[in-house]
C-alpha cells in the first residue's frame, strides 16, 4: 500500500455506500460540462493505524528533507515539525468521538484526469507540503498558467459541491460528506441550520 502503510487487508478505496452514491454524482455533474473527464480517486478509506503511520512517515520524512538528526532533535524542534506535519495529516486519534476524517470511510482525496487518464493540472501534487496546497493559493494570480490552476481547482470543488461535498480548507484534493468536517464547515457558513455529523469511525 501507499509507502509501505498495512491496510491489514483493508482496501484505501473504501467508501460508505452513501458517499459513492455522491462521487457517482459528481462524477455525471463533471461529465456534462467536460464529457471525457473523470473523477479519480487517490486515497479514501484509511484506518486509524495507517493514518499513524502516514504521520510517522511524512515526519521521518521532513527531518531528512530538511537535514536534521532524529536522534538530536529538540522537544521544541520535535513539535514544530508535527505542527506542519498535521497541517496535511489529522491527528491519528482512536477516540470513536474524533476520529481522523479518512477512518470514516466519508472523506476523499481526488483529482480530474482527462480522456488519456493523465490528471489535469492543478498546481501542486496531492498532499504537498506547502502553502501551494491550499485551494485558493492562485486564485490572485496574473500569470496565465497560475490561472488556470485556479480554474481547474475550482472546477473539481464545484462538481463536488454540486454532490454536496465539503472542501477541506487547507488541501485542494480533499473533500468529504457527513463526517465532523464536514459538519463543522456547514455550520460555519449556516450557523442557523446546524447539523450534526452522521458518520463516525469506521470501524
């Protein structure tokens, strides 16, 4: 599985019924405004303990990248890599009451690809690192190419939406459906109408 991660037999493709139902929708919404392109699916269903994993990997990961010693990191040192470590990956908590959004089997990570199945540029890759991972980061931009990632993040956000998704707010590819994200995002911008979260822990 992705570097090396144990699904323990579990496929990172699994969906809720419920939120296939969605993507099939925003699937059809994206072929009536580009015919040959789909919706592809990079990551979904993901247990808490691959989610812990991911974690410890991207954060041995960013010591190296950034040339430090594991073993001489300071405690402080030590936190401000997790910081940026979980601005990507959620916190890999067991409690049934917080659960990361992938272990709901109701959050996905997604981009377009076009006829030839090669994904549609959109500026930075799927779970990059650094402030180009947030959606909106070209939306100001004059420069021609810069603008047409904005279009293409736009559009993926749009045929999602129309199937009811919510964007996560820092990450492009990441959308979800009755999981505490997306609850959280709805009653952010509809404080009068709130609503729970109709998905937990997946488990």
């Amino acid at each position: 599985m992705k570097c090396g991660a144990d699904y323990e037999g579990k496929s990172p493709y699994y969906l809720r019924q419920g939120v296939l139902d969605r993507v099939i929708q925003a699937q059809e919404r994206l072929q009536q405004l580009h015919p040959d392109w789909q919706i592809q699916i990079f990551d979904a269903y993901r247990p808490v303990e691959v989610q812990q994993y991911m974690v410890d990997y991207t954060f041995r990961q960013v010591v190296a990248d950034r040339n430090l010693d594991l073993d001489k990191l300071s405690a402080l040192e030590t936190e401000k890599i997790f910081q940026d470590v979980y601005k990507i990956w959620a916190i890999p908590s067991f409690d049934l009451e917080t659960p990361p959004p992938h272990s709901t089997g109701a959050a996905i990570d997604i981009t377009i690809v076009d006829k030839h199945g090669k994904p549609i540029e959109m500026g930075s890759p799927i779970d990059e690192m650094s402030d180009r991972s947030l959606p909106e980061y070209f939306a100001k931009s004059e420069d021609p190419v810069a603008r047409k990632y904005h279009h293409n993040r736009q559009l993926l956000c749009q045929v999602m939406t129309y199937a009811g998704f919510h964007r996560h707010p820092d990450e492009w590819w990441h959308f979800s459906i009755g999981d505490q994200l997306w609850a959280w995002l709805n009653n952010k911008s509809d404080p009068q109408h709130p609503i729970p979260a109709y998905y937990g822990r997946a488990i």
